[in-house]
C-alpha cells in the first residue's frame, strides 16, 4: 500500500513509500528517501482501497511511528522497520 510520511523536522519535505509487512506492533516500507534514522518520528499517512466485507470505499488510516532500522535496500532504495507509537487512527 502507498504512504507518505512526514518527519517532525520542520524543513522535511514528504517520504513516499510502499508498506512491505504491517503487523500488530509496527510495518516496514520501501522508500527512496535518504536520511532516515533510528530513532526519527513519522507521521504516516496509509491510503487503504476498499475491502470486501470489511469497508466499502476507499480509506486513510494515520499514526505516529518510531523509525528501528534503516537499511540499503538495493541503489536508490531504503527498506525502513519502524513501530507504531500509538493506535491507528482509520477515516472512511
């Protein structure tokens, strides 16, 4: 699924990316951003198509993540694990 992520950096332009893995606890994502750190605060912004049985359009689902590991994914690219810092907050 598509993200954008913004840093509590005041200067920091958006981080665009795509989840990899979600579970209970946090997610990873694949992004070409630099400069991602451990320890870095994100605000993410997850764009979820509609689901059958679950909801019937399109949805935003935000939160707060703390930034774990950041590794070299391949040139250009950044495979990023972080942890949700509070509860996802969905918007149908």
């Amino acid at each position: 699924m598509p993200i954008v992520a913004h840093s509590d950096q005041a200067d920091a332009t958006a981080i665009r990316g795509a989840t990899r893995d979600i579970s209970s606890g946090g997610l990873r994502f694949q992004t070409t951003a630099a400069g991602l750190q451990p320890g870095d605060r994100l605000d993410l912004t997850l764009n979820l198509p509609p689901a059958d049985g679950v909801w019937p359009a399109d949805s935003v689902a935000t939160c707060s993540v703390e930034v774990l590991r950041v590794r070299c994914d391949a040139p250009g690219s950044m495979d990023v694990a972080a942890r949700f810092l509070e509860p996802i907050r969905f918007r149908f």
